[in-house]
C-alpha cells in the first residue's frame, strides 16, 4: 500500500549525484593541473590532448555514477531520461572543477598562458601561411583573444567544453545503463 522506499529515491539520486560529481569535480581539478603543470615543456598540441584525456578521464564518473544509482539505489531499473539527468549533473559538477582549475592556472601558475598560447600560434601560422593571408589571419586571432582572453571567460569556455563532453558521455551511458524495471 504505502512504499516508504519509493519516498526516499530522490534523495538517494541526490546523494548519487553529490558523491560521483564530488568525485569527478576533484579529478578534474586534480588531473587538469597535473596535465598541465607536467607537459608545460610539451606542445600547446599535446598539452591540449592532455588536458581532453583529463577531462575524459574525470567525466567517467558519469558512466560510474550512473550504475551505481541504477543497480545499488533503483532496484536494478533506470530509464534514459533519468540516466541523462543524473548523467549532466554529475558533469556541471566536473565542469565547475576544471573551470576553477583552469582560473588557477591562467591566474596564479601561469597568468602570461593566453600571450604565450598567442605567440606559439601566431609563429606556427606564419610558417605555414602566404604573408598577406598570415596578416589577414593575425589580425582575427589578435582580436579574439583580446575579446575573449581574460581567465574569466577561458574558465567558463573550459567548464561549457566539459558540459559538452558530459553531454555526449551521459547520453551514451544512458543509452548503456537503461534498464526497465
């Protein structure tokens, strides 16, 4: 008649999605200046490869956070809907951690990061570009990274890429874990 279990699910989904994006938040931040802090001697290219594997490697928590609340909190049954929710809240979890990782780094470890990223790519487009296009392209790159090179927007840009990944990680997941009751 009266199913105190059925009462108690949402809190225990809360706690899931507390724990595992707890989890996901501290690798990211963890794993995000671990990337960067020992592959400042590597390419920007590597280091960026680095820094996705990072990312990757703190949203499986989604996949893990996912399993644990299907098979340790809902009986063995979750829909995709609900796999997707718990799915993207675990992720803006992990995208608060990288973004607060990234505004460490681009403030306190390494504040001179955009000019520096700027004058790597400014030298490896002008090696590989015809003069006039080279200036035609220094131009746009200059002014992108005044308009959006302060460590404000590179951390939201960085926490809005992880929710992106999340997305897709929590749609696969959800399209795994899905189980009907």
């Amino acid at each position: 008649m009266f199913n105190v279990y059925k009462l108690t699910k949402p809190r225990h989904m809360k706690n899931t999605i507390k724990t595992y994006g707890l989890y996901g938040l501290l690798t990211g931040i963890i794993c995000f200046l671990l990337a960067i802090l020992l592959t400042r001697s590597l390419s920007f290219t590597l280091q960026e490869i680095l820094g996705y594997a990072a990312m990757v490697a703190s949203l499986s928590f989604i996949f893990f956070g996912v399993k644990h609340y299907r098979d340790k909190e809902n009986d063995g049954a979750i829909s995709f809907g609900k796999a997707l929710i718990i799915g993207m809240l675990i992720a803006v979890f992990v995208g608060i951690g990288v973004g607060i990782a990234d505004y460490i780094y681009t403030t306190l470890i390494n504040p001179d990061f955009a000019t520096e990223y700027l004058e790597t790519s400014l030298n490896t487009m002008k090696a590989s570009m015809p003069s006039d296009e080279f200036e035609v392209k220094k131009t746009e790159l200059i002014q992108q990274m005044e308009a959006y090179g302060s460590p404000e927007f590179m951390a939201v840009l960085m926490s809005v890429t992880v929710l992106l990944i999340g997305f897709v990680i929590s749609l696969i997941s959800g399209l795994i874990l899905q189980r009907k009751s």
